[in-house]
C-alpha cells in the first residue's frame, strides 16, 4: 500500500474483529513512527501499549468509574463556531445513521458512547501521554507522530480509532499504567485492531471540505 492509499483508506473504526496483533507488528510500526516531524526534536511523545490481561483490568476499571471533574484538558472549543459545529453535527448524523440510532434516543447514544471504554473491540490500546510542561508547538509534534503510525498501520493491513475520549478517565488510567499525574498529561488513546468490514459505522461516508475552502494558492501562473 502507497502513502496515498494509505491516507485515503484510513479512518476511525469503531468495529473490531476479534483477531489478536502480534508484537512483533506493533514494535515495527512504532519503530518506523520515530522518524515522524518533530519540531527542534524533542520528540515529545510517550506512549504505553496494552493488550490482553492488562488491558482487560483497565476497561474494568474504568467501566466501574465515572469520567472525572475537572476533565484532563478541554477539546471542545470549536463547538462554539457555527461553521465547525455544523461539521460535528453532520458527522454525528451520518454516524448515528449508520448504527440506527435516532437522535431522541438517548440510551443507544449513551450505550455506543460508552463502547469507547472498551476500544470499540480493539484488541490493542496505544495510550499517549508526555509531560505536562509541553507547549503547543509539541501537541503538534504529538500529532503528526500519532498521524504516522496510524499511516504505518494501514501499511500493515491494520486499523486504528484515535480515542481522546480517554482523557475523560486519565487519571484512572495514569495510575493503572504507572504514570505520574503531576508529572504528564494523558492525551489519548488509539485503538488498534483489524476492521470488521460489514459493520455499517465502519462504512459512513466522511464528509470533508473542498481543498479551495481550505487553502489558497499564490504565485502560479
């Protein structure tokens, strides 16, 4: 699979098979990963890796708590603008429309937001976390890190879901996987797995905004 394959099949997959990833797959990604942009290179990121019987014990956990107040870091800002607003809220349709669950549904709702706890069936939970004296500049060096292995998993014939949904139980998971509250931010999380390809929140289409409403071009003739 090229890059641009890559890029074009990747997205958020909230249906996982049943099927176990090997380490040794894992470690290869990870380790191409560090080669991602980072900004003086600090390479700022950090991540803890679970499956199996640890990560069992953490979906437990957090399936017996409530997220926690005050919350690790606020990512909902832009639900302020009407334009990005109106993005969500046409996802979230399409999204919900695929699973059949109607918007005074508030049960369903609940139900499949939950779903996030557990990775969407995801076999392997990267959890990211980096020191909490980290600026913007290095969120962004986490990002484009994240962006390549969820690019170098594709290449493996893998998925992924990015999942900041876990930093609503971050410091439920920092103790679990041995981090230091004070210390580091728990950014998010990425489950990792292989799609299952009949289910119908795998297959929504995405809508995305045209390039020209994004960018402008200067210089050409």
């Amino acid at each position: 699979m090229d890059v641009a394959e890559a890029v074009a099949s990747r997205r958020s997959i909230r249906a996982f098979r049943d099927k176990p990833v090997d380490l040794e797959t894992i470690r290869r990604v990870l380790d191409q990963a560090r080669m991602a942009p980072s900004g003086c290179n600090f390479q700022p990121w950090r991540a803890t890796v679970l499956t199996g019987a640890p990560l069992k014990a953490l979906q437990g956990k957090m399936l017996a708590a409530q997220p926690q107040d005050p919350i690790e870091y606020s990512f909902s800002e832009p639900n302020a603008s009407p334009l990005h607003l109106a993005r969500l809220q046409d996802v979230g349709a399409r999204m919900y429309g695929a699973l059949d669950v109607k918007r005074d549904d508030k049960q369903g709702r609940h139900d499949f937001a939950r779903d996030n706890i557990v990775s969407f069936g995801a076999p392997v939970l990267l959890l990211c976390h980096f020191e909490r004296f980290m600026g913007p500049p290095q969120w962004s060096d986490v990002g484009m890190w994240l962006q390549t292995i969820m690019l170098l998993l594709r290449g493996e014939g893998l998925d992924s879901c990015p999942q900041e949904w876990m930093s609503l139980y971050a410091r439920l998971i920092k103790a679990e996987i041995g981090v230091p509250d004070d210390e580091q931010i728990l950014f998010c999380g990425i489950a990792i797995g292989y799609r299952d390809p009949a289910a119908p929140v795998n297959n929504f289409e995405r809508p995305r905004v045209p390039l020209d409403e994004h960018v402008r071009f200067d210089g050409w003739e």
